[in-house]
C-alpha cells in the first residue's frame, strides 16, 4: 500500500496541486485524469522518486517495486530479446519465453527478436522500454500514456494484459474507452485538489459535476443570505436598543466562510466550418497502388468512392500503410498507379502529426491562424486562438517556442479556420486530454461533410465509423459497416472480449442492429442539445440578472448608508423602496431559477439514462 499524504507542488507561480492526499491499496488499479499541465505526470514522477514534492510524504513500502516506463533509451544488448530479458526478475532471468510472449503482443514479429534495437523507430524502442517493466512484475506498475505509441491490435493485447494484472497500477491515458476496461478506481486532479472515487471516469466526471452544481448553488444561497444580513446591518447599525441584535450578526458574518465563486475552467472548443457542396461523391479512387521499395508494397490496387457526407476510419497495425494512403489522398505523395478523382467543388484540410513542419517559425500563432483562408480577420483569428487555449498574450507567442503539442493544436486551429467540405485526420487526439477529444469527437459527429481518420481509439471507431479501410494481413481493403460490425465479422483476430463486454453484448436489445444503435444515440445527443440549450440559455441569463440585481443593492446599500449619516429621510425612504423592489425581483428569479434548474436536472437525467442504455454497444 502506498500513501500520500497532504502533498503539494508548484512550478513558480504555478500551483498544480496541494492538499493532495490519498492511498493506493491492495491490487487497486487506478487512472489518473485530469486536463493538461495539471500535473498528472508529475504526480507519477514524485512517486518514482525522479521528482520531490514541496510539501508533504510519500510513503511507500520497504522492498516494495516500482515499475516506470522511461522515455530515454539506453540499450545495451545487440538484441531485442537480450535487451527485453533484462527487465526479467532474477529468479526468472532464463525465461526468454515470457519475454517474447509480451513482445508479440506489442506488435514485434519472431524476425525482430534477433535484431539490434537500435535498429527500430522510436515508436518501437519505446515498446521494448515498456516489455522490459512489464515482464518485471513490479509491485504497482505506472503507465503514461502507454498507447502512443501502440497501434490497435497492440492496444486491445495490452488492454487485456491489464485486466488480469495481479498487483497495483496507475494509468495516465487520453483514451478513455480503454482506461475504462482497466481500472477499478479513478484519482482525479481538478481545480489543484485530488479526489479518488471507485469506478470508472463516467462516474467520476458525473460526480464532480453533481459536486460542483451543489457548490454554486450552496454559494449563491449564502451569497443571498450575505447580503440579508449586511442590510439589516447597514439598516440598523445606528438604532442604539438594536445593538445587540447588530452586534451578533457581524460576529455572525465574520465566522461564516466565503464561497468565491468557481472558475471557469477552458476546454478546447472544436467546430469545423463547413463549405457547402451538394455533389453525392467527393472522391473516387481507382487502382491505387504505392511503395516506397519495391519489394514491399504498401498499397496495391485500392479502390473506394468517398460520398459527400461518409465517416470513414482507417484502421490497421503501424507501418502497414495507413498515413501512407492518407498522404496519398492529399497528395503529399505520389501513387505509382492508378488516379484519383476530384469532384468539382470539394475542399479539403489535412492534419497530421509530422505537418507541424509547415508552420512559419517567425510568425505568432495569431498570424499562422490569419493565414489560414482569406477571410479570417484579427477577431476570428483571436477566438479561433483562445478556443485552442492559447489566450491573451499567448496568441501572441512565436511558433518557434512552442512545444509539439501546442504546434499540433495550432494546426488544428488552422482547419477550424478554413471551410471545408472534407477532413483528412491522422491520429488527432495525440497530446489532448480527455475532455478534449470528448470535443473533438463532437465536433466531427458534426461535421456535415466528408471525414476520412486514421485512429487506434476504439471508442471514436464505435462513435464515428460507418465505413472501414482496414490495413490486414499485407492486404487493404474496404469494409462496409461500423466498427463493431468489423469485430462481429472475426475482426483482427485475436481472442474474445473480456467477461465484461461479452455481458454488455448480451444485453443488447435485439431488435437493433449495431448500425441502428449508433444511429439512436447520435439522435438523442442531438435531441438532447436542443432540448438542454434554450434551457441552459435562460439560466445563464437569469444568473447574469441576479448579478446585475445584487450589484445594484450593494449599491443602493452603499447610498442609504451615506442618506443615514446625513440624516437624509426622504433620500433614505426613497431608495429603500427601490431597493425592497430590488430584492422582490431578485427572489422571483431565484425560485424561477431553482424551477429552471430543477427541471434542466430532471431531463438531463432522462438523456443519460437513455444514452447510458446504449453507451456499450455503440
């Protein structure tokens, strides 16, 4: 068991939690979430030892083993298989078979295992970095973002692993579907406090809003109370027999503990704009072929018609030709055979990881979003810059400075800048944090045009896809339906579902299909948007008129205590009234408010019960 007691940590002005306090039990696995920069690896950091909290212990067992994937690289065998056999336990340093079980669960093929490690990408390197503290058998096992650099199948072996880990483990992943199946208790770090619930991360977000809902409204019932009493203070001060009364009511005030009031946390904000196109097809493709050596084709003989509004998912293991043919479409590369063919009017944008290279180093962010499309003027180009988090002077920053994930939110703003009729996307949810890509999925359900994406994230592949191009056994090829239709169909291959999902799937109501189910929630998101909006709408005013109301008391407040040390009557009777007038209206929107809200609460309910009934199968 390691505990944590009342840590605390800042970078300069920067707090990224204090307070925090929590214990990780026996064979507990547990996600960690929490918006970017908020200090999520730096927790795990302070555990390994690598980093020191300013205030407050780490307690962690004696002997007890930690296992950390580190993103240097320092190998010293000339295999892959020697290399992995170090991570081995010393009472198991000869089990070469463990070693190479979990190698081929992370996508390494028998021909590699004699190879120098040396001679893979990174993305491969770090894999071996992560078999070696998984065949270790640490007492808790700490993963950051384990499925980077993973690709699907990889990702569902790994998945599985995890679900039949024996001892303690911490997860840091953007992908929210796959810590779901894994964990059985989420610690998340909001607003600089950590809080640690059983269960998965719908029902710790669900919880944290009902916590934060509960708190504003508590804030402004004391707020009002507040200002009751300092009137009957302001009111009553100067009457000697009610000295007392006035008396205990300051005491009164002076103990009572303020709420300020919640900040506004920024999410990142998608909304694709759209150019209109009123073709039925954006894109044929006929005979495709390409290789980058001969001997090893990528893609040989592709053909697909794209319509005008199909979401298709590209999926299949790393290196087999997926950016290759999404390259290819955009015509960043050249086909040996075969043409594609434009319709008349389509426009599309392309994000890829790598594309952050034809950013301008010497401009602003604010300048490389104006130079998007023509008609995007300072004010666009400045919300377009905050809806990506880069706020104030920050949009003033130079491409140069920044890392690479704020460069690929830059160029994710420069595709919201320009209309489109058509999105190219590869892996876009790289460097965002959950409630980002929950954002970005909305945002291309959306999208009223064609999507063609390339992603390893199951739960986009069950939201989005209604077509596949699927990179399989040497072969491309297109399948028709969603994605839980593709697994239905034998899928990748690999073992059955978990005990978990397999329940979820038996529960399904028969008299839908998959495609049909899909279809139902995207109606009842939308339904439910247009339901909850004009709801959400006359609260936001009704909050904003009580504002205004009570800054207005104050005010008048502020005027009867200047009448009454002037002995002014007639002043003092005269804003008295105004402010009685005051205080109706502002109790006549607070019970409409608690109505509104009431019934906002009442029928968001209803929707998440609804989609809840579907959120397995889709």
């Amino acid at each position: 068991m390691i505990s944590i007691d009342n840590l605390g940590k800042a970078y300069g002005k920067q707090t990224l939690f204090e307070g925090a306090s929590f214990k990780l039990n026996q064979k507990e696995k547990v996600g960690l979430v929490g918006r970017n920069g908020h200090g999520k690896t730096t927790l795990l950091r302070i555990i390994t030892g690598e980093d020191f909290p300013d205030e407050g212990s780490v307690t962690i067992p004696r002997n007890y083993r930690i296992g950390y994937v580190k993103q240097q690289l320092d190998f010293t065998e000339d295999t892959v298989l020697k290399e992995g056999m170090k991570g081995l336990p010393k009472a198991e340093k000869e089990h070469s078979w463990k070693v190479e079980k979990v190698l081929a669960g992370l996508g390494f093929e028998p021909s590699d295992m004699d190879r120098n490690p040396l001679e893979f990408s990174g993305g491969y390197q770090i894999r071996l970095n992560l078999a070696k503290v998984l065949v270790s058998e640490p007492d808790l096992l700490l993963l950051d973002e384990p499925t980077n650099y993973l690709d699907i199948t990889s990702i569902r072996w790994i998945e599985k692993f995890l679900q039949g880990w024996p001892r303690e483990l911490m997860l840091i992943t953007h992908d929210r579907g796959f810590m779901d199946k894994v964990i059985t208790h989420v610690i998340g770090i909001h607003r600089k406090k950590l809080r640690k619930i059983p269960g998965t991360t719908e029902k710790y977000y669900t919880q944290m809003a009902q916590d934060e809902e509960i708190y504003e409204k508590t804030r402004l019932n004391d707020e009002r109370k507040r200002k009751e009493v300092e009137l009957f203070i302001t009111r009553f001060r100067a009457k000697a027999r009610l000295a007392g009364l006035v008396q205990s009511r300051v005491k009164a005030l002076e103990k009572q503990e303020k709420k300020n009031k919640l900040e506004n946390l920024k999410t990142l904000e998608f909304s694709f704009r759209e150019k209109t196109y009123n073709g039925k097809y954006v894109l044929s493709a006929k005979n495709i072929s390409f290789s980058f050596a001969p001997a090893n084709p990528l893609i040989n003989g592709f053909d697909i018609s794209i319509g005008a509004h199909d979401k298709i998912c590209i999926v299949g293991q790393n290196g087999k030709g997926k950016t290759t043919l999404l390259r290819l479409i955009a015509g960043d590369l050249k086909q040996i055979t075969g043409e594609f063919i434009w319709n008349k009017g389509v426009e599309w944008s392309f994000f890829e990881q790598t594309n952050v290279g034809i950013l301008a180093d010497k401009r602003t962010i604010e300048e490389e979003i104006m130079a998007s499309a023509p008609d995007v003027d300072r004010q666009t180009a400045r919300n377009i810059c905050g809806a990506m988090l880069f706020e104030g002077d920050d949009a003033l920053k130079k491409i140069a400075v920044l890392s690479g994930g704020e460069k690929s939110r830059v160029m994710l703003g420069k595709i919201l800048a320009t209309p489109v009729n058509m999105l190219l996307l590869d892996e876009p949810t790289n460097h965002l944090d959950m409630e980002s890509c929950d954002a970005l999925l909305s945002a291309i359900d959306s999208f009223n045009g064609a999507v063609i994406l390339v992603t390893h994230n199951e739960m986009f592949l069950h939201a989005l896809a209604e077509r596949l191009i699927v990179f399989q056994d040497g072969k491309s090829f297109v399948f028709e339906g969603s994605y839980q239709d593709f697994l239905d169909k034998g899928g990748w291959g690999d073992d059955e579902l978990p005990l978990k999902q397999e329940q979820s799937d038996n529960n399904m109501d028969a008299a839908l299909g998959k495609k049909e189910l899909r279809k139902a929630r995207s109606h009842i998101i939308t339904e439910r948007s247009k339901v909850l909006k004009p709801l959400e709408q006359k609260i936001e005013n009704i909050e904003n008129e009580i504002e205004a109301l009570e800054k207005e008391s104050e005010t008048l407040n502020e005027s009867i205590t200047f009448a009454t040390q002037e002995r002014d009557g007639k002043r003092i009777a005269e804003l008295s009234i105004i402010l009685s007038k005051n205080e109706s209206r502002i109790n006549i929107l607070f019970d409409e408010l608690d109505r509104l809200t009431s019934e906002y609460d009442s029928l968001k309910s209803v929707y998440e019960v609804r989609l809840d009934s579907l959120s397995d199968d889709v």
